[in-house]
C-alpha cells in the first residue's frame, strides 16, 4: 500500500476479478502505469464461482447471439494458445431425445453455423446414432434416446486464471494489491482523480492518486457501494453442485436439457467429480452472501437423474453447492436466460470509466476495450497490447510448486487423502499468487473447499500452519484466521 500512496498512476482499477485483472495486465503491457485494488481477494465473487467454462456460447445461438458467439470462439482459441496449462479442450456429448425442445434438425443446423463460426478454430462436430452416443456416455437415459452429436469447447480453473491474470498484471509492473478497499472516489473539480483506500487487514487508510479510474467491481456495483458506476446492471444468480463422478459416470462433459424448465445446462468432468450447473434466476441478494438454495439444489439433482438415472443422485450426495451472481447489463427481460451476456462500457460526468456484462470467456476482449477508453481519456494513441499471443504465464505453477516440493518430502504429503493438493501448493499460493487467508488459498488458489464435504475445515489448522511463518501470524493470529475460514466456508457453501 505505501506504494500506492507514493506515487501518482496513470490509471487505477478498482475490483479483481476476471474483467479488473485483465485491464490491469493489458495496460500495464501498453506501458501505463497501473494500480489495481480488490476488497476481498481475486476472484472472490463471481469469477470464482462460474461453471469453469471457456466455451463459444452455443447455446447462445438459439437467442440470436451471433456476434457474442462469434467473440467467444475467438478467445476460446487465445486462451487455448496462451494458458494451454489453464485452459484445456473439453469434448461435450449432447444427447437427443424423442420430444425435446431441441431436437436433431434444430441441433444439426445449429452446430454447422457454429463450426462455420469457428472458421476451423476447433475439432469437426459430428452427428451420433443411439449407438455411438452410448459408447461415449454408456449412463445416459437409454428411453427415447434417438442419437446425440459431439462438439468441442474448454475448461479453465476460473480462480487461477483471474490469479494467474493479476499476476502477470504485476509481472508487467502493475502494483496489485488485494483485501485493500476503495472506499471513496476522490474529485477535484468534478473529475475523478483518485479513491480513498483502507486495509482490510491492517485499517491502514490513505489516498491513491490516478489519471483515470476504472470500476470492474462487477456486480457489487448494485450493492450501495461508495463507488459511483453509471451503468445499470442486474443480478442473476447461478448455482453448481458437485457430486461424486463415479455415482455419475460421465465421461466427458454432457450438455443437458432441463426435464424441469427446458433450460440448457451441464454435467461436467472435474476430477473425482461431477459439477452440475447452472441455474438462472433474477436476484436482489448481496454478493457476498448469495449461496445455494434447497430449491435451487432440487433443481439440478431432478434435472441430472433425468439424464443419468442409474445415478439416483439425492441431498446427501451433494459434496459442495456454491452461487454466484452474473452482472448482466440491465434488461426488462422477465427471463435472465435470454438476457445479453454481453458487455457494456460507460464513463459517467466525472469520467469513472464502468464496465459490467460479459463473461468470463470474454475477458481479455472485453479489458481491451476498457484500456482503448483508458488512452483515448488520457489523449494517447490506442495502441493494442499482444495480450492474445503473450503467454500469460512464463512458468506454469505446476512446475513452480514441483520446484518448491523438491527435497522435503512432508512438502509434497497431500493435505487430504485422493485429492493432489499438498503444503507445497499453500507456499505457493503465498509466495507466488498474493495468498494473504485460509480462504485465499483453499477454496481459490487449492479449491480444495469445493472438493471436500467439511470444505477444508479439517485441514485448516494444519494449513496455518505451513503458511504462518510466511504470513507472520502468532498463535493467536492463527487461531483468528482459522475461525475467519470457518465463517467464510459456512457463508459460501451453505445450503438454506
């Protein structure tokens, strides 16, 4: 934060998710100065809590979305090509079934205009018999089956892509800091020159000075905050489950019609387990509260038995439920399924330049756009940084964590039996990616609480532990940020 304080930026971003630390990278790799602050921690809110999906938006088609599916194929292949470790093909099966909202000719005119999209960006889709369908997921519903098609998308760790993003953000001489608040916007003559910040940790305060402010606080700019926005924007609350893969069986991803409301959602591959999402609902709830309903958590388990009926899937089988809340741009659509996932970027009279909408898919285009608003304001020359060839890591953390496990071998014992998280990982987390809680590094840089049925509580007292020296905390500070852990799993994984 003395940092902060100590100098004068070209632009300040306030908010560290996905959209906040791709403008922060993007114009730290267009030469300006840069700061970026996050009140909690990078992707604490909705880029932490999506359904881990870099895909085209096919589903997009079906409302007419073409230049939305067009962008998102385009940056599917980029993040393809610049965080191949992050960002990896994932093979979706779509099975059709007698009577279904959409059926075999509206799906084959369907993925021909989305192959055509990709203009060869991605693997052939291909049309499937009964047969062939059932070799690829033999736990499909077998009644009234009539073939399916597969098609290709990708899946990402949305928490390491935003981390991996800020760190690089920093790797380019952005100073990015997080659990820091922007409390207030500072104006001189009516122009935005400034926030006001305070630590979260420490109640440090001080002012940092910036040419031009940036919010990307996403949907927390509907929550009262002290930052003006000047962009509607409405709330719609997703939830995922993840329930053990092998009660399941899925192969790969399956793409699914809701037996309950015709929705289009997901069963999706994730290690040891399957995650079921998502729902789409309007929402007032505060983001920082916002977490899975019983109603929500009936909704996904009726529409995967629908599916996989073998699997019988009930409550008890519900290994972590989690929400988060698009920001869409706000709409008089009843139903937030056909609602724009596009974005929008305005500047209100003081010159705080907003962004809201868009999805995680998107990102780097979308902070493209911020940072071009961002040097037209300062009376730059746009000029376009190589965010879509640069790798956006020099080193996978893989191989750092690998490195750091080297030659003690309680660093690379894992923290919970079957799962591949070990000490090494919450060093890393420290030392690498800007982890300063428990709930920093288990449930985002480890999402180790999202795999366990405690949520790591069991492991929390021992992960203080590995990470205390690096953090400074006493006894006492352990026991605090243990408790801190306990409260903040019980916020986010509760089901009411």
């Amino acid at each position: 934060m003395r940092e902060l304080f100590d100098r004068d930026f070209d632009v300040l971003v306030i908010g560290g998710g996905i959209t906040g630390c791709g403008v922060a990278r993007d114009a730290a790799m267009r030469g300006l100065s840069v700061a970026l602050v996050e009140r909690d921690d990078f992707a604490s809110g909705t880029s932490g809590r999506s359904s881990r999906l870099i895909h085209g938006g096919i589903r997009y088609l079906e409302h007419g979305r073409f230049k939305l599916v067009h962008e998102s194929i385009r940056e599917r292949q980029i993040l393809l090509t610049i965080a191949p470790h992050l960002v990896k093909p994932l093979a979706f099966t779509w099975p059709i079934y007698q009577g279904a909202r959409i059926g075999r000719l509206k799906l084959s005119a369907g993925l021909a205009l989305y192959q055509l999209m990709a203009l060869g960006r991605s693997h052939l889709p291909s049309l499937l018999g009964v047969k062939k369908t059932l070799e690829r997921e033999p736990s499909l519903q077998r009644n009234r089956l009539k073939g399916g098609a597969v098609y290709y998308d990708a899946a990402t760790d949305d928490s390491r892509l935003t981390v991996a993003t800020a760190v690089s953000a920093s790797d380019n001489g952005a100073v990015v800091v997080n659990h820091v608040s922007a409390t207030r916007i500072l104006r001189a003559s009516e122009k935005a020159i400034g926030a006001e910040l305070k630590s979260q940790n420490t109640s440090q305060t001080g002012d940092v000075r910036a040419r031009v402010v940036v919010n990307a606080t996403g949907v927390w700019q509907n929550a009262g905050n002290a930052i003006d926005h000047g962009v509607g924007s409405r709330g719609s609350k997703g939830v995922h489950i993840a329930v053990p893969r092998e009660r399941i069986g899925n192969h790969d991803a399956v793409t699914m019609i809701s037996s309950v409301d015709g929705r289009v959602m997901f069963c999706l591959p994730a290690g040891r387990q399957a995650i079921i999402g998502t729902t789409d609902t309007w929402t007032d709830e505060a983001p920082e509260a916002v977490h899975a309903s019983m109603a929500d958590v009936d909704y996904l388990l009726r529409s995967a038995n629908s599916y996989f009926p073998d699997a019988r899937l009930a409550f008890e089988d519900v290994v972590s439920a989690w929400a988060g809340i698009r920001p869409l741009v706000a709409t008089q659509s009843n139903n937030p399924t056909s609602a724009s996932r596009e974005h929008s970027i305005v500047a209100d009279a003081s010159g705080v330049i907003s962004v809201t909408g868009g999805k995680l898919t998107t990102y780097r285009a979308m902070a493209a756009e911020v940072v071009d608003r961002v040097q037209q304001t300062l009376g730059q020359n746009i000029r376009r940084a190589p965010t879509d060839t640069l790798p956006l890591e020099t080193e996978s953390s893989d191989d750092e964590i690998r490195r750091i496990g080297q030659g003690d071998p309680q660093l690379t014992e894992p923290l919970v039996a079957g799962l591949v998280y070990t000490p090494a990982h919450l060093i890393h987390g420290v030392k690498r990616c800007m982890a300063k809680t428990l709930s920093d590094l288990l449930i985002r840089r480890l999402h180790l609480a999202f795999e366990t049925h405690d949520h790591g509580k069991d492991v929390a007292s021992l992960a203080a532990e590995v990470v205390a020296p690096l953090l400074g905390w006493d006894e006492r500070a352990k026991r605090a940020r243990i408790s801190e852990y306990n409260a903040d799993v019980e916020r986010m994984f509760a089901i009411s």
